[in-house]
C-alpha cells in the first residue's frame, strides 16, 4: 500500500458567516492510498471551533500516513483517533479504495441496498429584510428547490418572525421550510420563537440554543410541539446517545469532516433512525472530496430528508469539476466506482 498527502487551499466565493467566526477560505489536506492497481482519496479539511487544528491534524496524518506505507490501515485509523477531520480523511481514502477495488460505488460500499440516484437537498436563505428574503425564497423555488432553510438568530424575534412569515407567504404549498439559528437564543427568546414560527409551518428550528444545553432543547421540545428542534453545534461535543438519551431533538444533523468519517456518521444516522430522530446530512463547506463523500453517505441512508449538501457553489474555485450537480432541488448521486472523483490528486502541493 502506498500513500501520499497533498495540501490544498480553496478560496469562498464570497465570506462565511458562522457561530465560530468569519470563513474566507479553506485550507486542508487530500490524502492518496493506492493498492493493486487502484487508488481511493480522502479529504480533511480542519474547522476551527468544530474539529482539530490545522496543525495536529497534518501531524495525525503524517502518522496515519507511514503506518498505511506499512500496510497497516487499522494502525493508520488509531493514528488518528481523536482527530476527526485527520480520520475522516483517513476512513474516506480507504473505503473509496475499497468500493473501487470491489467496482461499486462508494454509497453502496457504505451499505445502501439497491441503486440510489438522487438525494433531495435544501436551499439556504441568509439575512436580510422580508422583502429581500422573501425573492430568494421565490428565487430558489424558481430553481427547483422543495426546501428552504432560513438563517434566524441574527435580530430580535420580533423581526425573525416578520422575516419567516414573509418567506412563507412567498413559497408554494408542499414546500418545507426550516429555520437555523446557529445557538443564538436563550430560552425564554427561543420559546417565544418556536410559537411564533409555528403559524408559519416552520418544520424545525437548528440549534435554538447554546451547544451544551441538552436539557433546554429538550424543555422546547416538550413545550412548543408543532415546531422541531434540530441539533447540529452540539454534536461537536455530544455523542448520539447523549442527545437521544437527553430526548432533545427531532432531528440530528450530522456534519462527516465533524464527527470523525462516513462510517461514525451513518452509525449515528442509523441510530438516530431507530430512535425516531431524523438524520440529516451536511457540510462543513468542504472541497469536492468531502463533499461528494457526504453525498454518497446521504445516499446509504434509506429515505434521507432533504440534506444541506448543496455548498459547491460557496466557493470560488474547487479542487476538480463536480461530479454531484444540483438539478431541481436534488443532487445526482455517482455512480462510478469508488467516489466518482480522483481529478483533485492532479492539483495541490506535495506534502
């Protein structure tokens, strides 16, 4: 077995607003793994606020690195443990090399049954006026998109509100609508929201509170129970059985680069599921590697809810053509071996 690393960096088409700060670009790192004549690559693209450093993470895969150069990939993933975008980079070059050497696609390696071709996806509204909210709404229904999420948080609930019932207004009947507000409201700003949002068919709130505050998410819950409440900055700390046991949300939203590889996210996807908590699959705005991982993972997921997969174009330029576009509020699934993508490894700089 052999393995290369390559750093890259890819430039946001325009500034990242986040609960962690302000992204411009993003830096990471494609890693290569080939074996009898065939190859898989994998992507860690480090978070700050959400994963490792930039720094410990390219030490992790140094380490992983030499141990796959030994023929040792189960030494490689302990190489990385407790470096979730090092491992993702890790288990996602391995399993792509696997379903390349088996000759099926990465989602179906992963464990779906049968041939998947689309995955529905949700278009992302941000900040403005009611009127300004409300054309992009329209603007992405014009395109196809049968679900909207609305960033919240970002003013008083009074205009929130204002601003959610003007997006409604502007949609079609059957088009879902969720909300994000990024853990920016205490409980008292939160309860008031969730009633509020309710007259508008608000199908869930994001993180309506602070990451750590299990307990809260679950009094809402249990308070406003027309509106759901979605976890997503919380499971940076929180493990799937913590938020199922705390009884906290309707929905999981579980970011790959985050909790550690396809393998640890459609594990906690397929428990969530068993507990009745719905699964849903996204980004951290990451390069087309990552990225079409996370598609592929959505994919293994049998009836997937629309998932926040449609970043590509959040940024400026990618590391390879996309071989997962966005047509009519769905993305297309490959369905080449492995991946579907290994033009990235013709870029980059030698690590």
């Amino acid at each position: 077995m052999d393995a290369e690393l390559r750093e890259f960096a890819v430039d946001l088409a325009a500034p990242l607003e986040t609960a962690s700060g302000t992204i411009e670009r993003r830096e990471g790192v494609l890693l290569r793994v080939s074996e009898v004549a065939a190859a898989g690559v994998g992507e860690a693209t480090p978070l700050p606020g959400w994963t490792e450093s930039p720094a410990t993470c390219r030490d992790r895969l140094d380490a992983a690195k030499r141990r796959l150069n030994d023929d040792d990939p189960a030494a490689a993933l302990e190489a990385v443990e407790g470096a979730p975008a090092a491992r993702h980079a890790v288990h996602l070059a391995l399993a792509d090399l696997r379903a390349r050497q088996d000759g099926v696609p990465l989602y179906r390696y992963l464990g779906s049954v049968g041939r998947v071709e689309r995955v529905p996806v949700n278009a992302t509204i941000g900040v403005g006026s009611p009127d300004e909210v409300a054309a992009a709404a329209q603007g992405a229904v014009d395109r196809g998109f049968r679900c909207l999420k609305l960033k919240v948080g970002s003013g008083a609930v009074a205009e929130d509100t204002e601003r959610v019932a003007a997006v409604r207004e502007a949609l079609p009947r059957g088009v879902a609508l969720r909300t994000d507000a990024n853990g920016a409201w205490d409980r008292e700003q939160a309860s008031e929201a969730l009633r509020a949002f309710a007259d508008s068919d608000v199908e869930y709130v994001e993180q309506p509170l602070d990451s750590d505050d299990l307990s809260g998410h679950a009094d809402l819950r249990r308070e406003s129970p027309g509106v759901g409440v979605a976890l997503d900055e919380s499971l940076r700390t929180a493990s799937i059985d913590d938020v199922l046991e705390a009884d906290a949300a309707d929905v999981v939203v579980l970011k790959p680069m985050v909790l550690g590889g396809l393998d640890r996210a459609r594990r906690a996807a397929l428990r969530a599921r068993r507990a009745g908590v719905a699964p849903v699959v996204t980004t951290t705005v990451d390069a087309v590697v990552a990225r079409t991982g996370a598609i592929h993972l959505a994919a293994s997921i049998p009836g997937i809810e629309p998932c926040g997969l449609a970043t590509a174009d959040r940024l400026a330029e990618d590391l390879a053509p996309d071989p997962a576009p966005v047509e009519s509020g769905d993305i297309a699934v490959p369905q080449d071996d492995g991946l579907g993508t290994d033009g990235p490894w013709s870029g980059g700089v030698d690590a």
